[in-house]
C-alpha cells in the first residue's frame, strides 16, 4: 500500500519477569493502517489491545520486528527526545480516564503539549481556545477538569490531542468512561477525522463503539486473528 | 515556556501548603544558622578590634602564671614594674595593676566589689574622668598609703544615705581606707572589669595590704620601638628571672605577650568559633536538603501517573527533570529567603540578651541563599532524574 501511514512487521513485544522469565504479549503482528483510516482493534483483555497501541504510540520499544511510520523504520529507535517529538508532533493521545491535569484549566491543559513544543504561549492558547470552541467549550476555557462532566473533560482531552495538528490519533477506550449520549457525542468527533485526513487508532471492547470505524481488528494472545473492513455506522 | 514551568511548579506546591511549609523549615533554621554564624563571627572579629584599638603596636604585657608545678607560685609583683622602669634599657614605661574580689564596708553590712589595684597614671590611660575629689599620685603609689577612688556605682551603693563620700573612711577587706574621689560613670566594660562596680587603690597598697598573693598582677609595657618588641621582650624576660630567682632548669612564672601576638590569639580564636558555627549550619543545611530530597520523592512517587500523562503527550525527559528540578529550588529558595527574614530578624533579639556580640553582615544572607539554592539544585537533582526517566506505560499505569 503506497500511502502506509502504519505499518508493522512481525512485531513482537515481550515482558521480563525480574526472575527473568519472558512473557511474550505480541506474537509477531503484521499490520499496516493507511493514512485517513479509522480502526477500532477489539479483542479479549489480556490479548495485547493495549500494548499494540502503545507500540504505535511509540510509548513502549518493540522487542523484535520492524515498526514504519510514514515509511520510516522507527522500532530501533530508543532516543527520547526523537520518540518524544513524534508522540508531541505526529500523535495524540485520548484516554478512557481522560488523564487530564487537575491543577490546570481546560484551556492549559490542551496548550500543554504545544508547551512541550515550544510555540509562544499566545499562539498556543489562540489554538487552544479555538479548538474549545469549536467542540462546543468556548464558555469552560478556565474551568478545572474537576469542574467539568465526564464528557466534557473528553472533549477538553481530545483538543488536547489536536493541537499540535497531528496526523494520527490514539484513543484507548475513549468511550469507557461515558454514558450512551457523551459517548455518541465523542464518536461524532472522531468521525469527523475522517474529513481532515486524521488516521484514527482506537482499542475498544464494545462493539457498538467499534461500528464507527472503518475497520476492526480482532486480537488474541497477541496475534491478529480477524481484519475486516466494514460499512461504518453514521451515528 | 519557563514561565508556565515556573507557575506549574509554584502551583503544585500551593497545592500541598502543609508539606511545603515542613519540607521548608529545615532549610529555614539551616539559613537562619548561617546568617546568625556570620553574625557572631563579625561579632567577634569586631569585638577584637574594639578590645585592641588602644594597644599600640609597642606594648607588651606581663602576666603572673600560677598553677605551673614547676615553680609553684608565681613571685610576679606590681614592684616588678618599677625594676624594668630601670633595669631595662628598650622600655619606656611600665606600669603595674593587680586586680582581685573584695568586700567593702561603710558603716553597715559588707559588698563585694572589685578592686584594682592601679598605677596613678591609670586615669589617663584609660581615659576615665574623675566627678568628685581626686586620683591618686605617685606619692600615694611608692608610699603604699590606702587612698580609696571608688567606681561610680560603687560610690552609689556604699553612701546610699548621701552621706559626701570624699574624706569618709571605708574598710576594704580588713583595712580602712580614707576615699579621696569618686569617678564618673562609664558605662560599659572595660576588659573583664566593669570600672563602675570597682574600688581602686594604689597598687602597691592593694596589693601589700589586701590581695596579697591572690590578686592577679599584670604589668602593661611600652617598649621604646615596634622594632626593638622582640629584644625587649628577651631583656625583660632575663630581667625578671633574675628578679624571681629563677633556676636554669625552671619554667617563667609569668606570661609575656606582645600586642601582635595578643591579636593573632584573639583572632585565632574568634575565627575557631565561626569554622565551629560554620560546621553546625553545614550540618543543618544538609539535613535539610536530605528532608527536601525525601519530599519531592514523595511528590514524584504521588504525580507518576501526571508523568506518564505528560511523556504521551510529548512531555521529553528534559521537561519533566526541568518541572522538579524547578519545584525542589523553588521550594528550597523560598525557604532560604525566609530563613534569611528570620535570621536578620533574630539579630536585634539575640543582642539585647548580650551575651554575645553580633553584628550584621552581608556575607551571611548572601551565603545563606546561595546555598539554599544549591541545597535545591543538588538533593532535587536526583528525584526530579528519576522522574525523567520513568518509563511512560508503567507510569500511566499507576494510579
């Protein structure tokens, strides 16, 4: 596939015991997702949902395979301040427990990673105000997380995402915390990816939830058993 | 981008006023330590100077040394003062004292008061000023007559009645004394002696008819030249051992120091006392620092998961080891400003109790928050690495 935005080969992830037993999680997956796609990967606990995501997300090293982004063979790479500016630059990450910083405002919290990035501090609130407002949060900007309903401290984490206009989106049960209609509410969203080109990778486990993507890969004791594309749901 | 590092960290510390404030007052008390070390030191340098700064370079002072087993007691004397009067060629002028405890009685019950037995040109040499009546004379010294000049307190409390002190007899020890004159108040102390509380005779008598053996004799020379301190230190020394019948074999029976080397004492020891001080606030303020290391390990251990957070959405090592590295100095250096507030503070209190000398000094608040700082910088250090490098999946793990 020419515009591979994703792609995985015989990747293999392994635990270490401190007794120094292995415990492989991935068992050589092969996988390529192309820019634009949205994947639901589904599977059973246990069966290496997570960590395939964290892979991608270049939070952990693959223990053994190759890992392409855009092309280019990144699993060899242990340098942080790489790694690190392709999590802040090329990814964003939305989480089930929203994991966002209680101390900060809405508005910090989503200018935070352009902080990480460097970019003057009016030029990243102006994006970060902008981004509020258009996920219907413009009257919250200085509101703690503490202060805000569950769904819309997943709105406020997915601006948070956006920022830094990444190309890839990561969501590991962004639904899991949510009733039906914020969870409707946050699929909308990640739907609307689709119309910026944004490749969305979320892990799930409920099926209703994973009918929004394009396509749903099934994972078992860390190997790819299903892969099929689907009619997505239009909400 | 330091500012909103700066504010994240003030914040996070706002946030746990309690823990803040207690990891704080370590370095508090250990700056507050250093301020008050420099106090006392410059205390003490400025309270040799102020104890030196009428020596003239060319004095040297004699001094009886008692207590030795090789000679027993000592034969120093006030009289010795007039033999190197005229035995020694290098000298100018020698002068005799003796000073010791006595009781004094007029009339009614006995006080204690010191006595100094003087040479009569002690009032100008020490620049005291005479109220009432007279100072004794050379006459009155080389005649041993009991010719009383009492201190200004002294005069107050013996003729508490009004009775004029001038030409009344007093008894000093077991011997009466006529009072020829009364001093003016100094105020102070002058040395160990506070002249106000004295009663002062002609050496000579004070020392025949009262203190006997159990006075303490001390004779001021002036030699002629600062050049000539050592050979007149050597001929004053062969002058008196020959005077106190010394053996070969047998040790001085007195001390002599010249003004050089009375300072250099002085001094070696006011600086003994700041390496001392100096020692103790090191101490404190490594403790402190090892209490503010246990802190942020805790603050790290209690944010893992915000370091996780912070690492998936591109937070770099360097960010994280910034943001508590940051928080440990911030915290460190509001508690060296305070310790510093504190200790300046503590200044005009500990004087008053007057104990002690202290004086401000700038060393002291520019040291202390220097090393606030590096308390900061050096225990957060390791922390603030260890949350660096955390790994970012075990981190977001944690709850």
């Amino acid at each position: 596939m020419v515009n591979a935005e994703i792609k995985l080969i015989s990747a293999r992830k392994s635990y270490y015991l401190s007794s120094g037993e292995e415990i492989p999680v991935l068992k050589g997956v092969n996988l390529t997702i192309a820019k634009g796609e949205f994947v639901a990967i589904m599977g059973e606990s246990g069966g290496g949902k997570t960590t395939l995501l964290n892979i991608i997300g270049c939070l952990h090293p693959l223990t053994d395979g190759e890992y392409l982004l855009s092309g280019e063979n990144i699993g060899a790479v242990r340098d942080d301040f790489t790694l690190a500016f392709i999590r802040n630059k090329k990814m964003g990450f939305v989480f089930q427990q929203f994991n966002l910083f209680a101390r900060l405002s809405a508005l910090k919290n989503v200018a935070l990673p352009a902080l990480y990035l460097g970019r003057p501090r009016l030029e990243r609130e102006n994006r970060a105000r902008r981004l509020l407002e258009s996920v219907g949060l413009g009257d919250r900007l200085e509101h703690r997380p503490s202060e805000l309903s569950g769904g819309q401290q997943q709105r406020v984490a997915i601006c948070r995402a956006l920022v830094n206009e990444p190309d890839i989106i990561l969501a590991d049960e962004p639904t899991g915390a949510l009733d039906s209609e914020s969870g409707l509410e946050i699929m909308r969203i990640f739907r609307d990816f689709k119309k910026q080109n944004k490749t969305v990778v979320m892990v799930t486990h409920t099926a209703t939830v994973a009918k929004f993507a394009d396509r749903i890969i099934y994972l078992r004791d860390g190997q790819v058993i299903s892969d099929n594309y689907q009619l997505a749901s239009k909400y | 981008m330091w500012r909103e590092i700066i504010i994240m960290s003030l914040e996070s510390l706002l946030a746990k006023k309690t823990r803040t404030v207690l990891s704080m007052l370590g370095i508090i008390i250990g700056v507050a330590t250093v301020i008050a070390v420099f106090a006392i030191g410059q205390g003490a340098q400025n309270a040799v100077n102020a104890q030196f700064q009428n020596l003239s370079a060319n004095s040297i002072m004699i001094m009886s040394n008692r207590g030795r087993e090789a000679t027993g007691s000592s034969k120093l004397s006030v009289a010795d003062a007039a033999v190197i009067r005229e035995q020694a060629a290098q000298v100018k002028s020698a002068a005799g004292a003796i000073t010791g405890n006595v009781s004094v009685a007029y009339g009614g019950e006995d006080k204690s008061y010191s006595l100094i037995g003087a040479d009569s040109e002690y009032l100008s040499i020490s620049n005291l000023t005479v109220a009432s009546g007279r100072f004794f004379g050379p006459d009155e010294v080389a005649g041993k007559e009991m010719a009383a000049v009492l201190g200004a307190t002294a005069a107050a409390d013996l003729f508490a009645d009004g009775t004029d002190p001038i030409g009344a007899t007093v008894t000093v020890g077991a011997k009466k004394a006529e009072v020829i004159g009364v001093l003016k108040k100094v105020g102070g102390r002058l040395g160990p002696l506070s002249v106000d509380e004295a009663v002062i005779l002609p050496n000579t008598a004070a020392e025949k008819n009262i203190l006997g053996g159990r006075g303490m004799v001390m004779i001021n020379i002036q030699a002629d030249s600062v050049d000539n301190i050592e050979a007149a230190t050597q001929e004053i020394t062969a002058i008196l051992r020959a005077e106190h019948k010394l053996k070969i074999d047998q040790e001085d029976d007195f001390r002599i120091m010249d003004a050089g080397s009375m300072v250099a004492t002085a001094q070696e020891t006011a600086k003994m006392m700041s390496y001392l001080l100096t020692a103790i606030a090191a101490i404190t303020l490594l403790v402190s620092g090892i209490g503010i290391m246990n802190v942020m390990f805790v603050t790290v251990a209690e944010r893992t998961k915000e370091i996780g957070i912070a690492k998936a959405i591109g937070g770099k090592r360097a960010d994280i080891l910034w943001q508590f590295l940051l928080e440990s100095v911030i915290l460190s250096m509001l508690g060296g400003l305070i310790g510093i507030g504190l200790g300046l503070g503590l200044i005009p209190l500990v004087a008053k109790i007057n104990i002690i000398t202290l004086a401000y000094s700038w060393n002291g608040p520019i040291i202390g928050f220097s090393f606030s700082v590096l308390v900061g910088i050096f225990f957060g250090f390791y922390p603030a690495f260890k949350a660096s490098r955390l790994d970012p999946v075990d981190a977001l793990r944690s709850e």
